[in-house]
C-alpha cells in the first residue's frame, strides 16, 4: 500500500447481494481511510432487491444508483480482498492483504436474516476502519 487511501474489494461470487453491502457500507463508514468497491467471479443483471430495500429502509443508501454488478477485472487492484463467504478462490488476485468474512447468503431469506448479514456486515466493516486507521498511524490496536 502507498501513501494513498488502500483499496479494499469486497468479492463474492456473483457480487449481487452481500459484495454489494459491504461495498455500501464500506463507502458509508470508511472512506476517509479506504477505497469501497465489490466484484464477483460471475456477474448478475441486478442487485439483490431484498437488499437494495432493506438498505435503502436502514440507511437510507440507494445501491442502485451508485453501484452494479462487476467482475474483479473491472475494479482497480485492490490491495486488501476480503471474501464474503463463498469459499471463492482467486488465484490470480494478488494484493497484500486477504480475508476471509465467512457469512451466509441470505438470498431467499427472511429479512431477519438479511438484517442479521447486513449487521454483521457493518461490525466487520467498521472493525476493518480502525485496524487500518491504527495501522497507518502506528498506533497498536
């Protein structure tokens, strides 16, 4: 990572549902310390609509407007990647730093279960803020 803001891709296989969360929330919460942006190995036509609802009812965010479904050849290298959970491995993504979040699909679901996820979700998110936020200034966590 250089003196810029590091990227930070949020990768799920068809990058509709909770990539696409992530991605929200991330430039929600984080973006005075990283760069937000969601791929998949597989691309969908839409965003998951149970998402885009409950998002739009819990943070007022409109996913649509700002964000659609890409594939990780079409997002700038990243230098973290953080799996969502869909035991997907990319060999050819190299970056300095990777994760794995290991959280369920909740296409299909209840929203109690989405709202579970999206929760989740912003507690990694804003976790994943202060490691880096700590990291660049030195300080230990």
């Amino acid at each position: 990572m250089n003196g810029n803001k590091p990227k930070v891709a949020f990768i799920c296989v068809h990058n509709s549902c909770r990539s696409q969360i992530a991605e929200a929330l991330g430039k929600l919460y984080a973006s005075d310390v990283f760069e937000s942006y969601s791929a998949g190995t597989e691309r969908r036509p839409c965003i998951n609509q149970d998402a885009v609802r409950l998002m739009k009812q819990q943070y007022d965010l409109d996913m649509e407007a700002a964000q659609y479904s890409k594939l990780l050849e079409e997002i700038p290298h990243p230098d973290i990647a953080v799996f969502m959970g869909c035991n997907v491995s990319c060999p050819m993504l190299h970056c300095a730093e990777m994760e794995n979040w290991g959280l369920e699909d909740p296409t299909g679901q209840p929203d109690a279960v989405f709202e579970e996820i999206i929760r989740r979700i912003e507690e990694k998110i804003i976790g994943l803020r202060e490691r880096l936020l700590h990291k660049n200034t030195g300080k230990i966590v």
